[in-house]
C-alpha cells in the first residue's frame, strides 16, 4: 500500500490553523518518505532516537529543521548540540546543565522545550507541574548562559477517552500559562506550547497548542526495528 505523504500533508495544512506549527515526525522512516514531504514543502522534523536522527541529519537536505523529541541520555547530548533546532524532551534540571555546558562548549545557543508529566503512564519521562512551577519561581534558568527555553512540551494519556486527554492538555497548558506568569518579562521568548499528536491534536489545539507533533497521520504506521 503507497502512502499519499504529500496528500496527507495538504490535508493536515488546510485543518490546522495558520498559527500552529507542524513538526512531521519521521522517527523509524526512511529518507525517501522524509524526502516526499520536503518536497511537499515540509522542512520541520522530528526525531526520538540520537543515532537514527545523526544518520538523517547527515544524509538529508542542511535546511530541514530537527526537533529532538525523544528521551535523552546525557552522554548522547554532545552528538545532538549544533545540529538540532530544539530539543523538545527536557526532563531532569541535570539535563538541561549538561546541554548548556555542551553548548558554550561549541559555542551555540540550544532552544529547549521543559516536558511536562500529566498523562496516566507512569512511562511517560517529563516533570511533574508543580517541578517546572518551582523552577522557574526560584529563576534557576538564569545561570543558564547557553540555552534558550522556548516553552512546554507535553503528552496527554493514551486513550480514547476525551474528556481525560482533553483535561490533560488543560494541564499542560496550565503550566505554560504560569511559567509565563511567574517569569513575566525576563522570560524572553518563551511562547512555544508542544502539544497534540497524530491521535489528539485537535484537541490540542483546541486547548492551546502551537506546535503539533505529527507522525502515522503523515507516513502511516511505524514498523518498529
Ligand atoms: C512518536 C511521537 C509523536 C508522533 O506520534 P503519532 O501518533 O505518530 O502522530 C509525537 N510526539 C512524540 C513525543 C513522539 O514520540
């Protein structure tokens, strides 16, 4: 069965409003599928594994765009600095010091997101609100000299049921809301509201969201290696 990348892409376009962002998100495909939607315009990416996206990164065209929306080991952050516009997937304040030591290391500045933990899988990495509250409350970001937090980013539970993903956005988008709050202006930037997936999106976007994060409505299903 062929998949229609460009077809899917128009369709999600013309539904998704112009002030929403779409990250295609091309995680276990192969280049000719991400080439079918660079084609079709497309130039934002997303990524969940460091070696899969390095290869990528190497091979495809040098003005896509690459959000890293995966868990990330530490010793795997040096291979991600430079290339990546954003690293969505920020879940220990550790993280975020090692990423802004590699980065004045290689002279750069990291757009981060900060993941935030609603959803009922405990397997879900993110903070819990009220860390994320509390962080930026005591202004821990400023010692960070190298690092750009661009915003949230976060999940709502895996299931069919709306009224408990749609409370789940509520959330995230709660602690978006009072981040902004809390830091007022010295936050400069911080604006980006990752949330909504193949399945809920438009739930998403419903309660907020900016930036959606599409992959199977795009390229169809993962065949996992
Ligand atoms: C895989 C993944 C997505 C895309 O999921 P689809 O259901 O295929 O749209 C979005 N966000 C994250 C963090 C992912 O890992």
């Amino acid at each position: 069965m062929s998949i229609d990348i460009r077809g899917n892409l128009k369709k999600l376009r013309a539904e998704i409003p112009e002030s929403v962002s779409l990250l295609a998100v091309s995680k276990f495909h192969p280049d000719e599928m991400i080439m079918e939607a660079y084609d079709a315009g497309q130039r934002l990416f997303g990524e969940s594994r460091v070696q899969e996206f390095i290869e990528k990164f190497e091979r495809l065209p040098k003005d896509i765009s690459w959000h890293f929306i995966g868990h990330l080991q530490t010793n795997k952050i040096k291979y991600l600095i430079g290339k990546v516009a954003m690293i969505e997937s920020i879940d220990t304040v550790r993280l975020l010091e090692l990423i802004d030591i590699e980065s004045r290391k290689k002279d750069v500045v990291t757009n981060v997101l900060m993941q935030v933990h609603v959803a009922a899988e405990e397997t879900k990495f993110g903070f819990y609100p009220e860390e994320i509250l509390e962080y930026f409350k005591e202004k821990r970001y400023e010692e960070l000299t190298n690092i750009h937090i661009s915003g949230i980013m976060g999940m709502a539970s895996n299931t069919e049921d709306e009224t408990r993903v749609r409370a789940d956005f509520k959330k995230i988008a709660e602690v978006f809301r009072k981040v902004k709050e809390t830091a007022g202006d010295e936050l400069r930037g911080f604006d980006v509201l990752s949330m909504g997936m193949s399945g809920d999106w438009r739930l998403a976007v419903e309660e907020g969201s900016t930036l959606v994060r599409i992959g199977s409505t795009i390229f169809g299903d993962r065949y996992y290696k």
